[in-house]
C-alpha cells in the first residue's frame, strides 16, 4: 500500500513538474508580446521624454540632420497605400472566393485556389522585385515617374488579397449547404442566393478577412520600399512617389542614432498600435462567428 | 420584363466573378512567367554553390544560401520546444475560457500581426544591442524565431485539438496520467500537424526579410561562426535589386531559387497535410 | 400589377406567354386525389459518381393528393424527391436520367427554366432550414427574388402566409426577432411558409416531422394533412403510422443489392390492408426495415 502510494505521488510529482515546464514555456511566449512593446518604449524613450511626441507631428518636416522630424508624410502614404489596396483587394477577394465556391468548375477550383495559395507563400521581396523592374517601368510608360502610390497599391493589392480571399473561402465553405440547397428550393438564382444569403451569413468571416488584410497591408515593407519611390511628401495624386513608415525604417535605421533612432522606434510603435487595433477588431468579429455558430 | 433584368444581373454576375478570376491569374502568371524566364538560363549547380563577385553582380549564392540555412535553423531550433510546449499547454491545460489561456492566446493573436519590420527593431534592439550579439545570425535567427512563434504555436496547438476527445477519455478510462497521455498518445498523433506547423513556420521565415535587414546584416562572405553576419537569399534579392546596378539577372535567379524552395516545402506541406486528412478519414 | 406576368412559362426563359399556373394559390373544388398525375417519372434512374442509387423508377403522383414515400434508409428516397425539383443538379456528379414530367413540362430537360421549376415545386427538408435572419426577411427574399411585392400587399401576403401554417398568432410580434430563436416546430412551420408563400403546385417534404418533438410533429402533420386537396404533396417518412394517418398513395422503395427501387405502389388502403409484394407486407407488418 505505502509502496503504490509513493509510486502515484511520484507520478503527480513528474506531471506537476510537466505542467509548470509547459506554464514556463507557455509564459515565455505569452511575455514575447510584452517584451516587444517594453523595447519599443525603451529605445523611443529618449525623444518621448526630451522632445514629445507632439513634435513628430508639428515638426516642419523630415529632416534627420536638422533635428526634424515630422512623420505626418509618412503616415499618410501608409495609410493611403494600406487603404487604395483594400479597396481594390476585397471586392476581388470575395469575387474569387465566390469563383472557387460556386462558378468555377471543380477543377478549375480546385487550382485557382491552388494559384492562390501559391500567391500567398511568394515573398514581399519578390513581389517588390517584380514590382521594380515590370509594374514601375509600365506606369512610368503611362504617366511619369512610375515608383508611385499607384504601384505601392497595385502590388500591396496583389499581396493582400490571397489573405483576404482564403478567409473568405474558408468562412463561405463553412456555411451549411442546407442553406444553399432550401435557397435554390425556394427557385432563388444563384446571384440572388449569393446576395441574400451567403454573404450576409458570413459577412463576419468577410470582414474577419478584410481587417486581416488591412493589418498586412499597413505592416508590409519590402515590396512598398522597392515601388514607390519613398520621396518624403504628402502625395497629391496617385503617381506621386510615396514613403511609409515600414519603408523610413528599413531605409534609416543603419545609420540612426541618438533621437533619429528614438523617432524611427517610435513609427514603431504608432504601426504596432495600428496593426493591434485592426487584428483585435478581427479576433473580436471571430470569436462572435465562433459563438453565433455553437449557438 | 422583370425575367429580362433578372437575367441580365445573373449574366452580369457571372461575367464579373469570372472576369476577377482571370484579372487575378494574369498577374500571377506574369509574376511567374517572368522569373523563369530571366531567371531559368542562368539557374546552374555552379550558381547555387559559388561565391558572389563583383557585390553580387556575377557568381553565385553559395554563402548566401549557407547563412539563410543556418538562420532558419537557428529560428526552428528556438522556436520549436517553446512552440510545441506552449500549443500543448494550451491545447491540453486550458479550456477556452480560463483566463492565463486566454491571455496567452490574446498576446499571440497580436504577436502574428506584429509586421515583421517592428519585429526587425526590436530584435536589434533587443538580440543585437542589449544582449551584444551585434549584427549576427544568431541574431537573425533568433528575431525570426520571435516572429515564427504565434504561426507555429497556432497550428501545432489545432492539430492537437483535431485529436478526438474519446482517446484522451480512454486513456483516463485506463488510469494513464494526463503526462504519459500527452506523450505515448496525442503526441504520436498530432506528429503530422506538428510538421505541417514547422514546414509554414520556416518557409515565413526563409521568405523574411525587413526583419532580417538589420538583425542579421548584410556580409556576403561565408559565415564562419553563427557570431558572424550573413546575407540571407530575400536580402541578397533587395540589394542586388536596389544598391547594385546591373544585379537584376542574379537577382532574378536568387527569387527563382528562393521561390522554388518555398514552394517545394509549402508542397511538403500540404502533401502531409493530405495525407494525414486521407489516413483520420479511414474507417476505424 | 398582375400576377399572370410573374410566372411566365417555365419551359422558356424568355418567354412571355401566359402562364400555366397564376398566383394565387391553386384552390381546388375538385375533389381530393383527382386520378390525374401531377408528376410523372418513368424509368427514373439516379446515379453518384457512376453509382447507381435508384433504378427505373416509375411513378405517378396524383393531383392533390398527399403521397408518402416509405422504405428503409439509403433506398433512395430522397434522391427522387430532390430530382423533381432538380435539386440533384447541385450534386456536382449526381446524374439523374429518364423522364420526369410535370404536367406537360419536362424536367429534366435542360432548357427548363429552373428558377421557375422551383418556384412551383416547393420543399421542406429534414431540419428546420430558416436562415440566419429575422422572421419577416425569411419570407421576403424568395417573395421579392420572384418578383412578387406588390408593394401595398407584403405585409398582407406574409401575414396570410403565416396564418396558413398557424404560426401568425405566436409570432406577430416579433417578426423582426431572428427566426432561429424560434422552436423547431415553429421553424419548420415558417419553412413551410416560405414555401407556401411562393404558391406552389406541389410540395415536396422530406422527413419534415423527424427532427422534431412530438407536440411540434403533431402539429406540422396535421398542417400537411390541411394541405390536401390544394397541393400535391410528396412526403418522405420513416413513420408508417404518420404514413397510415396522412397518406392518400404510399410508394414503398427497396434497396435491392444496394440499388434503390420502387417495390410497390397504391393507395393507402391497399398498402396497408392488402399488400401485393411480400416485402411490403413485411414492412408494414415491421418484419422488415
């Protein structure tokens, strides 16, 4: 007796040590997140303290050697770039999603999303590089200079829109096939089920992907740093080149030092804070698909 | 009337879905179609293991693909058992509403959407500065580990929530501990998840760059120590394409060998991934 | 605006002639079961994937008159239900071949103007199918996607449709509320009125009592059995004595060496009281199935 009982309290020992290793583990990755923004903070320190964050928005402009730096430029060519792809990406993405589902033929399906997936594993480096040296030299043929807004959207919508298009397959597959099948009894067209009924029942998981997307394209820097130009200035129109705030980092931080690494850290942290709100939005919409459909 | 205009909106409707479809795969094949073209003639054995001349404008990218090997392996070999132990803890240790999960869960949602050039920040930050491992592969590898984590934690931790709850009862049933569960029983089962988990984490991380640009650094040569800096295929790619005139032809073939690598282990993937739905479906 | 313009012909799309069938509802003087086929399948065979599940089937189903397919599962019954509205056509490799008529309307033909086809053959499925929005939405989208709203009279045609199936006086209130909060009789009573609302001819019915509790059954049963005489229904069921209650005809299909088939068919009376096949005998007797 005493013999089995020291034998199961072994056995609760090693599974307890098993569980606090696994906490540990689970802990250090929890913490990463925390660890990241605590960086964040501590090197853009220097310039929050001794000169505000005010200043990067009311400084006169961008000009590291002068002591000025304003990132309203860069700003809003992120957020232009970020939101021209959306608008181009979703509605294409929800097309195609609809193409795999209900228009194409099994096979054809089957390999457009194939194709797709494919799209969604190419590296940012390598859609830049097309970028460069096919999409930019045929919009400077249309309109001059050609790095521009324009390019930066194209390309980011190339990006985006596998991310946007997968969720949106995945959460329209998800639908169940009796509300297609009692629509189609109903003698309802296979637009009018599509308009009525599938994208109002998953407009949660459509709207998952678009804010993902969103996410992705506000983040995305080595394709935008190679088309668009990255001239510091408020574009006025779309073939005005454009630098964001990925792009300012990834030229700038070599060679920054004192406050112009502090600024760049701190571009860091507004993209985090962007990037944060958008995924919570999304994580918020799929927990509510999640509990509307296991309700 | 109302017939006609119906038919039109179909007609409409179906043109538009189809007209997308095809607006989407010109690109792709363009995108394609482009690499192989400049980059097929000069892909050769000699290209992948010579050195670059000239900044990369002639020979090959035999340290560049050395320094991306070791950096990825670096990144998987961190990665991995903090990974593995975080998806089991909270796959098998937490229900879905316990709090530290949770949290957890929370904090690596936010983490996967973290662009990768603020990990590339706080890696220098952090790997580079404060823990003086300079500009390095450890350091790459180590930002790039950082930054692979939520993916593969996330898939590892489905593939062992794919696992149907009546084996873990069984095993209950039979008196095994929650321990030698997880290890003689779900383990050998969520083993094709946990690859597919590795197999998309390191090709995200062999398809980085901007956190790769000033953790890992620039240099050519062929690394000597994971101490020593090295150029990864995606960087080689950016410089040729942007610092170096005339780099374009090399770059072309580096993207072709870079893109073939990731599409051979995203094939790798999914062929698992079949693979294991085929066997979970056989009858039992 | 007339009704007659909303149903053109179902045989050509663009079609303007007069319609076979006018809105509203077909209400029979007639007798019940006038000896007249509504439907009229001959030879209908139903294969998956090159595997065959229902072989030369032929059968009529009478105007008006309630039939009751019976039979063990995996019989193909519900096959054959789903190919007289061309259902089956969503079942990328499902072949139904044969002949199929309506009235005079072929089917299967591929010219037929599906969309209508459907409008006129109404179904209800196993489990209550509303969608995921409110009462009243349920019953305006096929009534708008047909075309018929007349603006003036929506409110009235759903209110009328509601009261056919009993459910007006439980929720009149709270058309706006989502119709999945209701119960599942009272969502499968709105499925019926969604379909009804269209005015259908026939109306197809695929174990529409068994995902149900019994108090909710008896309720849809006794609706169904009101519908006698002003459509032709089609009911699958698994529930001989629903079949014995409700059923003017019964079809007893037979899954012969994993091929459905048609063993027998008759009216109620002589199904249950003086079998021809001995499998229906057994069957009835519950020896077999």
């Amino acid at each position: 007796m005493t013999l089995f009982s020291n034998i199961i309290l072994s056995h609760s020992k090693i599974d307890f040590l098993f569980l606090w290793s696994l906490r540990a583990l689970a802990l250090s990755a929890g913490g990463l997140l925390l660890l990241v923004i605590v960086f964040l903070f501590h090197e853009s320190w220097p310039y929050l303290t001794q000169i505000g964050l005010a200043n990067v928005f009311t400084d006169h402009g961008w000009f590291p050697t002068e002591q000025s730096y304003q990132l309203t430029p860069m700003i809003s060519g992120t957020i232009l770039a970020a939101c021209g792809s959306i608008f181009l990406a979703a509605p294409l993405g929800i097309l195609s999603a609809l193409f795999c589902h209900f228009y194409a033929p099994p096979f054809l399906s089957y390999w457009y999303r194939r194709m797709i997936e494919l799209l969604a594993g190419i590296p940012s480096v390598v859609f830049g590089f097309w970028g460069l040296v096919v999409l930019v030299p045929v919009i400077a043929a249309w309109h001059p200079p050609g790095p521009s807004l324009l390019a930066g959207i194209l390309i980011l919508t190339l990006m985006i829109l596998p991310t946007i298009m997968l969720i949106a397959h995945a959460s329209i597959r998800q639908l169940p096939t009796i509300y297609i099948q009692s629509a189609t009894a109903l003698g309802l067209s296979q637009w009018a089920t599509i308009w009525h009924i599938v994208l109002p029942t998953s407009r949660i998981g459509l709207l998952t992907g678009i804010f993902l997307g969103l996410a992705r394209a506000l983040g995305e820097t080595m394709a935008i740093l190679m088309v668009c130009g990255n001239v510091v200035q408020h574009p006025s129109h779309i073939f005005d080149p454009i630098r964001t705030l990925t792009a300012n980092i990834a030229l700038e931080m070599a060679y920054a030092v004192d406050h112009h690494r502090s600024v760049l850290f701190i571009s860091g942290l507004l993209l985090m804070g962007l990037v944060i709100a958008f995924v919570s939005l999304a994580e918020i919409l799929r927990y509510k698909t999640t509990y509307a459909l296991t309700q | 009337m109302r017939l006609l205009s119906k038919t039109i909106r179909e007609t409409g409707a179906t043109l538009l879905v189809w007209g997308t479809a095809t607006s989407i795969t010109i690109p792709f094949l363009w995108l394609i179609g482009d690499l192989l073209w400049h980059g097929w003639p000069q892909l050769s054995l000699n290209f992948v293991l010579a050195l670059p001349h000239n900044a990369g404008r002639e020979g090959g990218i035999g340290p560049i693909l050395v320094s991306t090997g070791l950096i990825v392996s670096v990144c998987m070999v961190v990665a991995l058992p903090i990974g593995l132990g975080t998806a089991l803890f909270l796959s098998e240790y937490t229900r879905n509403n316990h709090m530290y999960g949770r949290l957890i869960r929370g904090s690596l949602d936010v983490l996967a959407g973290v662009p990768s050039i603020v990990f590339g920040l706080f890696g220098n930050a952090f790997f580079c500065q404060t823990l003086g491992l300079g500009f390095s592969i450890l350091s790459g590898g180590l930002t790039l580990a950082c930054m692979v984590l939520p993916i593969l934690i996330r898939t590892v931790e489905e593939s062992f929530r794919a696992i149907s709850q009546d084996q873990r009862l069984s095993a209950a049933a039979l008196g095994i501990s929650k321990r030698a569960t997880i290890l003689l029983i779900l383990f050998p089962a969520a083993i094709p998840g946990l690859l597919v988990g590795c197999i998309l984490g390191l090709g995200r991380a062999m398809a980085e760059t901007a956190a790769l640009i000033f953790t890992s650094g620039y240099v050519d040569r062929m690394p000597e120590s994971l101490m020593d800096s090295g150029r990864a295929l995606s960087i080689h790619i950016y410089d040729l394409a942007m610092n170096v005139a005339g780099g374009n032809p090399n770059a072309y073939t580096t993207a072709l060998v870079l893109v073939g690598l990731l599409l051979t282990i995203n094939l790798f993937a999914s062929w698992i991934a079949d693979k294991w739905t085929t066997l979970n479906q056989l009858p039992t | 605006m007339d009704y007659a313009e909303s149903t053109p012909d179902i045989r050509q799309a663009q079609d303007h002639s007069p319609a076979i069938q006018s809105w509203p509802p077909y209400q029979s003087t007639q007798l019940c079961c006038e000896p007249t086929a509504h439907i009229r399948a001959k030879n209908l065979s139903i294969a998956y994937h090159k595997h065959s599940v229902l072989q030369n089937v032929d059968l009529e189903i009478n105007k008006g008159c309630i039939t009751a397919l019976v039979g063990p599962s995996g019989c193909g019954k519900t096959s054959f239900l789903m190919s007289i509205n061309r259902l089956t056509d969503l079942i990328p490799t499902c072949r139904v071949s044969g002949q199929l008529h309506m009235n005079e309307v072929d089917i299967l033909a591929p010219t037929t103007n599906l969309l209508l086809l459907r409008r006129q053959i109404g179904m209800i499925f196993q489990k209550p199918t509303v969608f995921p929005f409110t009462i009243k939405k349920n019953l305006e989208i096929p009534l708008r996607e047909h075309g018929i709203h007349p603006k003036t009279s929506l409110a009235s045609t759903i209110e009328t449709a509601l009261q056919q199936v009993g459910l007006w006086d439980e929720v009149k209130d709270r058309l706006n509320h989502p119709a999945q909060a209701l119960s599942g009789g009272q969502q499968q009573r709105l499925c019926l009125a969604r379909a009804l609302v269209l005015a259908p001819q026939i109306l197809l019915l695929d174990e529409p009592c068994s995902a149900l509790d019994p108090i909710s059954s008896g309720v849809v049963e006794d609706l169904i059995v009101s519908l006698r005489g002003q459509y032709s229904v089609v009911i699958v069921t698994h529930n001989l004595a629903q079949a014995r209650r409700i059923s003017d005809h019964v079809a007893l299909f037979w899954s012969v060496d994993g091929v459905g088939q048609l063993i027998e068919t008759g009216s109620a009376q002589h199904m249950f009281e003086s079998p021809q096949h001995e499998l229906t005998a057994a069957y009835i007797s519950g020896a077999r199935g």
